[in-house]
C-alpha cells in the first residue's frame, strides 16, 4: 500500500503535475483571485475552520498550536467529519493538494488538514 501524499499549497500557486486532486478548504471564495485563473478540483467548505476560531486565530504564528487543537476537535462535528472521510477517500486514491488563500501556508488549517489526513 502506498503512503497517503498530501501537499498543502497557496490557492494562486501553478498547478503542477505531482498536484493530484488540487481542492480548496476556505469556507469563502478569496477576494482578488479570479476562479477561472485557477486550476481546482473540489472546493470543502464545511472543512473551513469556524468564523470564531479563525477571527481569535488571526494566522498568529504564537497561537498556531492551540488553533490546531482547537480546529482538529472542529472536525469531530458530525457534519465535518463526512466532509473529512470524503476528503480522505480521495487522498486514497492518490495525491492530493490542499489549497489554502493564506499567505503562509505551513501554519493554515490546510497544514492541520494535510495532519490529519496523513496520521495513522
């Protein structure tokens, strides 16, 4: 069994060819980005984190790590948790881009995501 490839990346980064499934885990569309500019495959917006818990997070680097916490007990909700099988389905099936509007995506929830997918 291959291990499961998952690759956090900006929305507006070029599609590459060890993409995958590009998908885009932002609840809103980002402002200035065009969707036809744009190479995207499925769009989960139940996998966004709430407006609650992003409005405290604030992408501030010092707060990632109780944003983590936090976010991951989001996606034991009934409803985000379907969304999340689904999303596991597909990184399954090969790789699998997780894309993100935030300007530093190591610390977004499509790195929290990517985790998530890829644990044991």
């Amino acid at each position: 069994m291959q291990p499961t490839v998952v690759r956090v990346a900006r929305l507006t980064d070029p599609a590459g060819p060890a993409d995958g499934t590009r998908v885009l885990v932002e609840r809103l569309w980002p402002r200035g980005t065009a969707r036809t500019a744009v190479v995207l495959d499925g769009w989960y917006r139940l996998l966004a984190p709430s407006d609650d818990l992003r409005t405290w997070y604030g992408h501030d680097p010092e707060r990632f790590a109780e944003f983590a916490e936090r976010y991951r007990a989001e996606l034991r909700e009934p409803d985000r948790a379907a969304a999340l099988e689904k999303l596991r389905s597909l990184a399954a099936a090969g790789p699998l881009t997780l894309l993100t509007a935030s300007g530093s995506p190591s610390i977004s929830q499509a790195a929290v995501l990517a985790g998530v997918l890829t644990e044991g």
